[in-house]
C-alpha cells in the first residue's frame, strides 16, 4: 500500500475515526533484534497518540501488560485530562478455562 497511498490513508482512518476498538493489544509485539521497537508498535503509538491529542474515543482490550512496549503502555494508561479509564475484568477464560 505504500505506492498506492493506501497504507498513508489507513493510518489516517484509524486516527480519525469515532472509535477505535484494537483487541488484544501487545500479542502482536515482537522486539526487533538490537532492542529496537519494531515498526507495528511504532505505528500503533503514532495513532493512539494522535487520537489522545484529538481526544478520540479508543476501546483497547489486552490479556497482559507485560511484553507491551514502554511507550506504548504508557500511553495507554495515562490519565491525562482525565480521558482514560482502566477496567480490569476478571474471571475464567473461555479458551483455556483458568481464572
């Protein structure tokens, strides 16, 4: 999509839509060799952090914050200007049946 200008305006729908709901964030994060971020948890940020500055409504559901990437968690729960609330919801999972 790069030749096309699609992948530029995906990018853009993400941040400007309404609503964005990512499911299961940080499954898709791998660490680059050397350390370094890779590009989806660059990209991802870029949106969330746009939709933060326009106050976008974001849903984010993730099974664990660990393996998350530092910056990225810490936008994800920051309370800045009161925009974000965190739930944590507990119980059995259906896939595996553990609590």
């Amino acid at each position: 999509g790069y030749d096309t200008g699609e992948y530029e305006r995906t990018i853009v729908a993400l941040a400007e839509t309404p609503l964005l709901i990512l499911d299961d964030v940080g499954s898709e994060y791998r660490r680059a060799s050397g350390g370094d971020v890779n590009w989806a948890a660059e990209q991802l940020y870029m949106v969330l952090a746009d939709r933060e500055m326009h106050a976008r409504e974001t849903v984010v559901t993730a099974n664990r914050l660990t393996g998350i990437d530092e910056r990225l968690l810490d936008r994800l729960l920051s309370t800045l200007n009161g925009l974000s609330r965190h739930i944590r919801i507990t119980g059995t999972s259906y896939r595996s049946g553990r609590g």
